[in-house]
C-alpha cells in the first residue's frame, strides 16, 4: 500500500534517523509523500537539497512549531511553504533562541537535583549528546552546535548515560515532566502567533496530533475554534496507532470547524515501531478534504 505521511522527525531534532536514512525508511515502507516536520528546524531540508535520493519520494517541507494556547503547549505543524522563502530564517531563529533559553532553564533546574553538576556543564553534555548523535550519520549530517535544536528527549538521553534512570519513560516521569521541570510553556510564543508564522510564509498550518493533549472535549472545542479564527487550516485527523473511535471525532471536528485533514505518523525512532514512518490507516474519512488536494 502507498501512503502519505506529514509528520516526521530526524536527527535535526528529537529523530534518531538522519535525513537520509529517513528518506529510505518511507520509500521502503512504501510511502510517496514525506512531510519531515523537525521540531522548530528546517534543516533537514536544506541538507536533503543538497543531496541526490534515489527513487521518487515526494518530500514536502515541514516544520512542527511548539506554541502555546490557554496554559497548554500546542504544536503547529507548518507544511508546503518555499525552503527560501526570505523571512523562514527569522521564524527559526526566534523558535531556536526559546529553545536554547528553555534548555537553560531545564538544566537549571535539574542541577538543583544533581549535586555533582552545574547548568552550564549539564547543558553542554546535552548539547554533545545532540551533536554527537549527527556524527553518527552515515550521511554527513551535521549541524553547528548553535543549529542543533536540543529538546528534553536529548537531556533525557544524558540521564539515561549518567545511569540515572533506565529509559525515556522514566527519565521524563523522573526528572523531565513539568512538575519538576516547571512552566515550560512559558517560552513559547502563543498559538495564533505560530499559525501567523506558517501563513505569512505561504504554508499550510496544521494542528498537530490534538488527541495528545489531554483535554476535555469543551477545551478542544474552544481550541480548534481559535485555531480556525487564527488562520489554522487543517488538523491531523490519523496518525500512528490511533483508536478508530479517536479518529472518527477528529474527522467529525475537522467537519465542524470547516478545517482540512491532515495525517501522520509522528515518527521519531525505528525502535518504537508501533509508530513507524507510513504507518497510518489506508485512506482519510472520505467526506473530508485531505490537506494536500490544494498542493500542486
Ligand atoms: P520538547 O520538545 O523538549 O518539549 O520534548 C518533547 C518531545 O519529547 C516530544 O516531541 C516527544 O518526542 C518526546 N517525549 C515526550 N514525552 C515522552 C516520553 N514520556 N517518553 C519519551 N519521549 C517523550
Ligand atoms: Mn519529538
Ligand atoms: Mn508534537
Ligand atoms: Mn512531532
């Protein structure tokens, strides 16, 4: 079956596939559009331009934007918009410095419960766990330290180094999650204004994976009506592993607010395969219009 997939992850970010290697797991999982939406990077992009694939994978660029609506971390997904659009370099620039000074201030805050280290020397091990990961790349990938996007999967991946926890789970329920990191949200810049970002460089704004964020359905509502009055176009109706009955709300919202549909695996890591790049259901709800029937 071929498939369509517009959200992804590489080394860029919080993926543990370079570029590359990406790109062939979707063409050998039989996939002929790519999205690779880096958390607030688009530098896999620029490196897959620079690159000749083999076979004819689709790729799209993409962008997964963290923003924040109402107390909560909301993450827009930006699609289709022009690799040199001139003002892309100032979006990412802005998402980066929130990014750098949010890592600070986790480090800060684990190292009140670490004794034997300091933030700064907490922040730069981290760093080296990023940037070390890309110098495994069999492609050459690699970033500059102050490209790389760090994210609390990188400091996870120290602790679990440093043997303080076993894996991810338990290095976020341990050390990472916002009751002991704090107000994470606080870095961000607001939902509206992410859309806003994704419109004035000519993409398409999605709402991503909303069935992650926990909220009651009259919240939901409330978000998606923002959404769609900030310009939002379209909310991702599948991903990976998804209930069916999940999948049937979001189409009847996606209905509702007049919003187009979107789907995508949200692939980070071929360890986890129960979310694997192309792994989605065969075909969207058919009274929806899905996002890419407008993209050339
Ligand atoms: P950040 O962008 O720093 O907020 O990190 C969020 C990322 O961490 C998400 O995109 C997921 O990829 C990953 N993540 C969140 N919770 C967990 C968890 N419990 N175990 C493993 N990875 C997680
Ligand atoms: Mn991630
Ligand atoms: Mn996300
Ligand atoms: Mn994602």
């Amino acid at each position: 079956m071929i498939s369509i997939d517009l959200h992804s992850h590489t080394t860029a970010s919080d993926g543990t596939l370079d570029p590359v290697e990406l790109c062939q797991r979707a063409q050998e999982r039989q996939v002929h559009t790519l999205a690779i939406t880096d958390h607030d990077t688009v530098a896999a992009h620029h490196f897959l331009r620079e690159q000749a694939l083999e076979g004819d994978l689709r790729l799209i660029t993409g962008i997964e934007l963290s923003t924040t609506w109402s107390g909560a971390e909301i993450h827009i997904v930006g699609l289709n918009f022009p690799l040199d659009h001139k003002d892309l370099d100032m979006v990412v620039k802005a998402q980066g410095e929130s990014r750098r000074k949010r890592s600070h201030h986790i480090a800060e805050r684990l190292a009140r419960r670490l004794p034997d280290w300091n933030a700064d020397q907490i922040f730069q091990k981290v760093l080296d766990v990023a940037v070390e990961q890309q110098q495994n790349s069999r492609h050459g990938f690699t970033l500059k330290p102050d490209e790389v996007q760090i994210g609390r999967p990188h400091f996870a991946r120290w602790l679990i180094n440093e043997g303080r926890c076993n894996d991810m789970d338990a290095a976020f329920r341990k050390y990472l999650d916002n009751s002991k990191i704090g107000n994470l949200k606080a870095f961000w810049p607001r939902m509206s204004q992410g859309v806003a970002w994704v419109r004035a460089l000519g993409g398409t704004a999605v709402l991503a994976h909303p069935g992650k964020y926990r909220m009651t359905a009259t919240k939901l509502r409330a978000l998606l009506k923002d959404f769609k009055l900030a310009g939002g176009h379209a909310m991702e109706v599948q991903g990976s592993n998804h209930p069916q009955s999940q999948v049937e709300q979001m189409a009847r919202y996606c209905q509702e607010y007049n919003l187009m549909a979107s789907q995508g695996s949200d692939f980070h890591n071929p360890d986890y395969p129960w979310v694997d790049v192309g792994r989605l259901p065969p075909s969207l709800p058919s009274n929806l219009t899905p996002v890419w029937e407008g993209w050339k």
